[in-house]
C-alpha cells in the first residue's frame, strides 16, 4: 500500500514537554501534521538527556522532535501572549501536560484558548483526574507505576519491587493522547465543533495495568486475587542454552507445549493430567517453565531455535539494546550529521518514514513561523532583541 500523510495540512500547537506530549505529538507528525512546539529559552527536558551531536539535541530529540518546528516565545510577555494568541488561531489542535493549576496561571484552558479558534481541538495531559484531591501533585513516570501498581507486579512475581527500566507510563500516556486528537478531529469534521479532552496519567496505567492483572479481582465479589498467574510465575524468563545463550519462547497454546515436549523427549508428559488443558498448564506454570529450562540447557542457542521452529513453536533469541539500535536505518539530518531512525508509532497507517523536517535546533523556526503570521523582518529583530522571540543560532556559528 501506497505511503501517506493522513493529518497533512492539519496544524497542531505542542505545548508540552519532557516524554509524554512530545512522543504523542511526534505520532501526529509522523502523520503528516505540521507541528509547531513552544520552548523555553533552555529547551525541552529531553533536548538534554543524555549525549547528542549539539548541546541542545540529545539522541532522544532527534527523533521525538523529527517532523516538527521550534519556536522558543516568552509568552509571559503581552506581546508574547499576542503571538501565541495568533498561533492559537491558526491552529487546528492545542496539546499541554501542564497540570490543570499551571494550565489556569498561564490561560491555557480550553476556554481561555476557544476564544480565538472556535472549532479548537484542545487536549490536555496531567498525572490525575482534575476533579480529584491531588490533581495538582507533581506525576512523573516513576510516580504513576507506582501508584498503580507495576511495582508491586513485579513484588509479587519474586522480583525486587522495583520501578520499569521503561517510562511506560509516560510512553503509553503519549499513545492515548495521539488517539485523543485523532478522536476530537473526528468529531470536529462530523459536527464542525472544537472539543475539550484531558487525560490522567494515574486513570490510563490503571486501565492498561489491569487488561490482565485485574482477572479474579475484577468480579465483585471477588472470584481470586489480582494478578495473571502466568505473568506473575517467578520462573517466567528467557532460558540459558547449552552455549550461554538466552531465549525466549512462550508455549501459549496446546500444541506449543506438546512441540516443546517433544524437544525435550519427556512425551510421557503429553499424557500428565496436569497439563491437559489451559487451566491446568496455568495451575502448573512453575513446574512447566523449570522443564522448559532443563530442554533448553541440553541444547546450543542454534539447535534450539531450529527446533522450536521446526515444532512451530514461538521462540526468539534474546537481543541486546545494540543489536536494536544496529538494525536501524540511518539516515541524514542537514545539520548535525547521521543519525538512526526510529519506527514510527503512528500504527495502522502506511506513513512515509523518510522524515519531511529533522529535528529542530531550540528555535530554529521561530523567524519561519512568525513571518507566516504575518510579522516583517524587523519586527521580527525587534521581538528577538526584546527577548519575547528566542533568537537562533546553529551551534556551527
């Protein structure tokens, strides 16, 4: 199927920051929107976590920032707030994670922002429900797995009780608030009217933590406690070969598990009452993963997953972090050099992955978007000597 730009021609103002709006927003850019984010003089958080090939553009920016522009604009000034005021109205899409208390200081409500765009997407991220005693505490990624139970999955699957090595929470935050402009366009083009959505981070981890793990305890009364059993077994890992490698299998289904009994020559087991059905593999699941462990030490890496998938059962060898980011394409960005390209998260959708704007330099289209609203070029000098337009310089100067 032929690539696209779904959201080509629609504009959307990013006011967010850090992972979680960033992220959403570069779904929608990898759409095909055009993007315009606001910063600070200091630029985005994750302009600076960790290295990158400028001061300002870490490895992370360079592809949460791809197909977007910067405009770095004191918008605590009058004429700073002027000009935000006119990109509003410009705009088919406003996006904030500021918490509702700092959206109200700086008017950036979804009324305060309607008066300038009355058919206004606007979409807001926070770590709470507004409407809840902490809707104004501070939330961040460790913060919500936290408080909605990922570490204590882990607790309970023998592990540590320790938090992600992944910002889930910031990451699957960001997915849900690229459905939600997707869903207020939706509804803009059947009615022709703006809408308003927040999002709580604390509500979707819940929601996405308890798919699964809510099983038993999701009845009231309640049938069993929480927690999917399998997920929770402490011998739920990847399994050490014969050669020190590690793989991963997962014996889902019946036939799965009579494949990998045959691997191991224990067909006596095919026959054990124990394992007939799912329930009962589930009921078993400790005793079966140590069988699975004990097959996969008699075999090397190679002659395991050969035979996994001459018995179709599902395996893979375990990747490193590098063998990831090896596989990637690298592609060119104009100014800072080579660079490896993510995969696009905008799923479902045959996007074009060839970026149409690397990622930005802090305010490197500040004098760009500007001129588009109208400004001339000394009115332009004038708001960068003033300070109410960040001034661009390439880090080459």
């Amino acid at each position: 199927m032929t690539a696209f730009q779904p959201l080509a021609g629609i504009r959307v103002l990013d006011f967010t920051a850090v992972i979680m709006g960033p992220l959403g927003t570069q779904i929608l850019a990898d759409m095909g929107a055009e993007v315009t984010v606001i910063e600070t003089p200091t630029g985005d958080a994750n302009r600076h976590m960790a290295a990158g090939p400028d001061p300002n553009v870490s490895g992370v920016t360079m592809n949460l920032m791809r197909n977007k522009r910067s405009v770095v604009l004191d918008v605590h000034t009058a004429e700073g707030r002027r000009i935000l005021e006119q990109l509003v109205a410009e705009s088919d899409v406003f996006v904030t994670n500021l918490r509702p208390g700092s959206r109200a200081r700086a008017r950036l409500t979804f009324e305060d922002l309607v008066t300038h765009r009355k058919d206004l997407v606007w979409v807001a991220a926070a770590g709470y429900d507004p409407n809840s005693a902490n809707a104004d505490d501070p939330a961040y990624d460790d913060i919500i797995q936290a408080a909605t139970g990922f570490v204590d999955t882990n607790d309970r699957a023998g592990l540590s009780p320790v938090l992600s090595p992944v910002l889930i929470a910031d990451k699957v935050s960001g997915m849900v608030l690229a459905q939600a402009v997707l869903a207020g366009l939706l509804h803009r083009e059947r009615t022709g009217e703006g809408s308003e959505t927040i999002l709580a981070m604390y509500d979707l981890l819940r929601g996405f933590l308890l798919v699964e793990h809510g099983v038993g305890a999701i009845p009231e009364p309640q049938l069993g406690p929480a927690g999917y059993p399998r997920l929770l077994s402490r011998e739920r890992r990847p399994l050490r070969t014969a050669d020190g490698g590690l793989v991963a299998i997962l014996a889902y289904e019946r036939h799965h598990f009579e494949g990998l009994i045959r691997i191991g020559g224990r067909l006596d087991m095919l026959d054990d009452e124990r394992f007939v059905s799912r329930q009962g593999r589930l009921e078993h699941i400790d005793l079966l993963y140590r069988e699975y462990q004990r097959l996969a030490l008699e075999h090397t890496t190679e002659e395991f997953l050969a035979a996994c998938h001459r018995e179709s059962v599902p395996a893979h060898a375990v990747a490193t972090l590098d063998d990831v980011i090896n596989g990637l394409p690298i592609v060119d960005h104009p100014t800072l050099g080579k660079y490896r390209l993510t995969p696009s998260l905008a799923a479902g959708v045959p996007v074009d992955m060839a970026p149409r704007r690397a990622a930005p330099l802090l305010g490197e289209n500040g004098r760009e978007v500007l001129a588009e609203l109208g400004y001339s070029d000394a009115e332009i000098d004038a708001l960068e000597d003033s300070g109410v337009l960040g001034r661009y310089r390439s880090s080459r100067e």
